[in-house]
C-alpha cells in the first residue's frame, strides 16, 4: 500500500525542509525559530507547534499525536527533527528512564535549587524523628520530607 501526498502536505514538507541541515549522523538539525526552552519552532495548521513534533505530523502522515504521549529524540539530540529520530513515548519513557540511564536528569542533588544532599536524604530516611522536627533541621517542608520518606522524590530505584 502506498501514501498518496496532498499537494497542501507537499508544501509542508518542503517549507519545513527549508529550516533542516541534515548532518552526516542522520540527524536534521533545525536552523529555524526557537523557544525560550531551545526546542525548535514551526508554525503549522495555523499555530506554533514545536518542530519535533510537527516532524511527526508532516512527514509520518499522522493526523494528530497520541494524547498523553511525548515525542522522543532518540538520538538524544535536541536540534534534531528528523523522522527517523523521533517517537511518541510516555512522559515517563521521555523524561524519566532515558535521562536516569544517560546521566543527564536534573533529579536529586544535581538540581540546581535543591536544598538537601543525597546524604541529607539518607540522614532522613534513616532518623526516627518527627517529619516536623526533620522539616525545621533542614529548613524544608514536612511535605517535603514526608515525599522523601515516602520516595515520591529522591528516588532510590
């Protein structure tokens, strides 16, 4: 079976190639607008979408995306906008597994803002006393401990 192309999804897919410098890697690396984020800009069906995605809708054909599905760089490459290097993935696939087995997540101590150390952690975990006591030695909220006793943050696994 083959996929007819509209003259309107031809247009598209050359105005979109028009911001691609495709690299020797396989990646198509996007010269076009950003976001403050630093994710790529195209406008497409008559609103902003980032490239990544319009990617997937242009040239896989497909009339929208999976609701509740991010898409992936599979070759980690944020720049890239390549077919071939995208697909929908969960939130947790996308942001979590990947960036925990990369050593790129900003989880736990590597955070910028974050007030306690991965000895913190375990000091809090390990201590028998009150959230409210830990909460005042840290200077954190009895909610934040209560999720790092909980390991709803500073994940373990």
């Amino acid at each position: 079976m083959t996929t007819q192309t509209t003259p309107e999804a031809d247009k598209d897919q050359e105005r979109f190639l028009k911001y691609v410098e495709k690299d020797d890697a396989g990646c198509w690396r996007w010269t076009g607008s950003r976001a403050i984020t630093g994710y790529c800009n195209f406008f497409y069906r008559g609103t902003t979408w980032l490239a990544h995605r319009a990617s997937i809708l242009i040239f896989k054909k497909a009339k929208e995306l999976t609701p509740g599905m991010q898409v992936a760089h599979t070759c980690r490459n944020r720049d890239c906008v390549s077919p071939h290097h995208l697909e929908q993935r969960t939130k947790e696939q996308n942001n979590g597994d990947d960036k925990r087995r990369d050593g790129v997540d900003n989880g736990g101590d590597r955070c910028h803002f974050s007030k306690l150390t991965k000895e913190d952690v375990e000091a809090i975990r390990a201590s028998t006393k009150s959230q409210k006591e830990l909460a005042e030695q840290y200077k954190v909220t009895r909610s934040c401990i209560s999720c790092i006793i909980r390991e709803k943050t500073w994940k373990t696994k």
